[in-house]
C-alpha cells in the first residue's frame, strides 16, 4: 500500500471539510424549530434565558410556588417562608425532571411530612425548609449543599419558574441566569438588617438580573473545584425584583449546612456525597493525576521506547475509565503505535499506526478500563515508531485516576 503524501493528505482533508460544513449548516437548520427563540421579549428569571431539559436536573417546583432542589431522593431543600409550619402534610406537590412544568414526561411526589427550621424568622433569617416526599424519586439528580464558606464568591446561578420581571407571571419554562456575589458590607447598604451570618446577597449593581416572587426556595449555586454543581443559597427575599443597588439576599447554605444534614438525615434522607473546598496544594480523593514531563525520543522505524509514571498512594484497582493524556510532537502520527503498559505488564492499545494518517503530534485523551489493575506501581507509554522518515519524541503523558 503506498503511503500518502502530506499534500495528498491535505487535499483530502480540504474536500471533506467543505463537506463537513455542509453537514453542519444543514443540520443546525434542520434543528432549528426547536431551538430556542432568538430574542424573547419578556426578560426571564429576571434577566435570563431558558435553561436546557437536563441543565440543572435537581430543579424542582413545588406547587405553593416556590422552587427547591432534591437535596435526598425523598427530600427537598427549600425555604422556611414557602411552607407554613413544621408537621405532617400532604397538601404540596413537587414536579421534578422538567424545565417544561406541562410536560408529560415530569415527574412528581406529594409531601408527606414539611420541616421548617423552626429558628427561622425575618429578624432572624435562616431560611431553609426540608420537604418530605411521599416515596422518594429513585435515581434522582442531587445537589450537594455547601458545608464550608469555600464557595461564598464567585458568580453564581440561579434558577426558577418564578417572574419574569417584578409583578411579573409564574413562568412555564425553567429560567436561568448569573449574578455575581455582593459582599456582605455592600448588601447591608441596600438592607441594614441584612442577618450577614446566615445570608448571602448576589446581583449587578445596576440591577437587571435577579430571581423574583415564585423562584424562593429554589438553590443558588455555582460549580465546587471539582466542577460538580454545589448549591450556595436559599432563593429569600429582595426588595422588588433586579432593581439597581438592591441585590438577592439567599439563605447562606454553608452557614445552616450542619442543621440541614442533621435534619435531613433524621428524616432519612441519604445526603450526596459533599464536596472538597477550592485547594491548590493538596490533590482531592479521586480525579488524582501523575504526570511525566520528561522528553523521550521515538527512533526512526525503531525499537518501541517507553515513557515511565510511578503511581502511589492509591488504595485498590484503577478505574474503568482511567485517562490518559498523551502529547507527542511528531512529524507523521500514523507512523505511531501507541499502549499503556499497566504495573503488571498488561498491555493496553490506546492507538494502532495508519499509513494514512499524516498529521503531526498525537494530543489526545484516551480512557481505558483499567478496572482489572492494581493503581500502584510502574505504569509506562510505550510508543513504537512503525514507518521510516518522519520522528518526533513523547512530550509528556498524564494518567488520572
Ligand atoms: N420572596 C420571594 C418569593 O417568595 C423571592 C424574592 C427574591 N427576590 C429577589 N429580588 N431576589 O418567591
């Protein structure tokens, strides 16, 4: 078979993107009825857009008008002032995995039992209720409650069927939207009585984007260093809704997280698994990566050479989608036969050499079920240069457990 050239390649390549974009442009507008209409006149949340089916799966309605989040498959984290009192009651439906609320595919419980944290009051702030769901939605997305200050900063979002703007009507479709964290000192100019303890405020000074009547209960929250999705806050109060210089004041989840666990796990609700504070120093329990950053040189049409990352502190087997990271400069990738060699000499083929393939460098993620390997020990890169001319060199490799 006769090798292609590189100029070969790249005509080639020019045909198939032409026909590539094609593809693409006729897909975006075979889709385009159901995306998205393009400019809404009526502003949402207040100030935002329609969140995807999925985007935030633990959202849920509650049908006195509030929003909440599945905090447990059977409990529903809220705020004090959507629910009445602490006791059994079966008088509040919940409709969960739906950003349309008249979708038939949603999902809904009635209450069977409400907690309302009884220290809750205006004057005194905490926010927070838990609702007790007549049988628990199996499988449901959970949102992890922050349990330590670490993410009292930052841009948050928020999301609701609550008004669209002040005075507005309850919205059918879920809205989003991003607010930034305002500082307790500030938000104590819009509102002096602001309880700085338990609340946290978010919005633009120039106001314009804000939740609103109907979005209380709902979570505040942002992604954790890990990139999951931690609830910050309780939807409470605000004076009207996006107005300038009067930010959203949110019950402040990571100063009540300790008397809603608690509770939560009173009324049996298995909380999720919490989350690690923002670190640069230490690594977190999983996600661990080891890296070589070593330069090894791939000989010509040579012998296989090998790139070694000794791996410790990491109980048991490694995962079934254990990543590796490979960047290699090299002037003909196809030339390359690329395996992860584990500890034990077994031998895994991330990428078999091709005749064809004449671009440069191998920068790739490829995952590998490594379910079956011990994590410690010696694991190599074993890269073997098949074809005569073109060289290049391992540049650095990563596994992440
Ligand atoms: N208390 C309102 C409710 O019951 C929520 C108000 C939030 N207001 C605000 N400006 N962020 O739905």
């Amino acid at each position: 078979m006769k090798r292609i050239t590189k100029l070969q390649k790249a005509l080639v390549l020019a045909v198939g993107t032409v026909a590539a974009a094609a593809a693409v442009a006729g897909q975006a507008l075979a889709a385009s009825p159901d995306a998205q209409p393009p400019t809404d006149m009526s502003p949402q949340v207040v100030g935002g857009t329609r969140a995807a089916q999925g985007e935030f799966p633990w959202m849920v309605r509650l049908s006195m008008g509030c929003g909440g989040a599945m905090y447990s498959e059977s409990l529903v984290l809220t705020a004090a002032h959507c629910v009445n009192s602490t006791g059994n009651n079966t008088g509040i439906t919940a409709t969960y995995g739906v950003v349309d609320l008249q979708d038939s595919s949603r999902v809904t419980r009635t209450s069977k039992y409400v907690y309302r944290n009884p220290g809750y009051s205006t004057s005194a702030g905490g926010d927070w209720a838990l609702i007790q769901l007549s049988s628990p939605i199996t499988g449901a997305a959970l949102l992890p409650i922050a349990t330590s200050t670490a993410y009292d900063s930052g841009t948050f979002s928020i999301a609701g069927w609550g008004a669209a703007s002040e005075g507005g009507a309850q919205q059918r479709y879920l809205l989003k939207a991003q607010v930034p964290f305002v500082s307790d000192s500030s938000c104590k100019s819009a509102y002096p009585s602001l309880k700085s303890a338990v609340e946290i405020c978010a919005g633009y000074t120039q106001g314009g984007t804000d939740t609103c009547q109907g979005d209380s209960g709902g979570p505040m929250f942002r992604r954790d260093n890990a990139n999951n999705w931690v609830q910050v806050g309780i939807v409470s109060y605000g004076q009207g809704c996006a107005r300038p210089n009067y930010p959203g004041v949110y019950a402040e989840v990571s100063a009540l997280s300790s008397a809603i666990a608690a509770k939560a796990s009173e009324l049996g609700g298995t909380p999720p698994t919490t989350t690690t504070p923002p670190t640069t120093t230490t690594n977190p329990p999983s996600g661990r990566t080891f890296e070589n950053t070593n330069d090894v040189q791939i000989p010509d049409a040579g012998a296989a050479i090998t790139s070694d990352i000794a791996v410790s502190g990491i109980s048991g087997n490694a995962p079934a989608t254990l990543k590796v990271d490979v960047n290699i400069v090299h002037t003909y990738r196809g030339d390359l036969l690329i395996d992860l060699v584990a500890p034990d000499g077994s031998t895994y083929r991330l990428k078999n050499s091709s005749t064809s393939d004449s671009a440069d460098n191998v920068v790739a993620t490829y995952t590998v079920n490594a379910s079956t390997e011990v994590a410690n020990g010696t694991w190599k890169l074993k890269v073997q240069d098949t074809y005569r001319q073109d060289t290049g060199y391992i540049n650095s490799w990563k596994l992440t457990f």
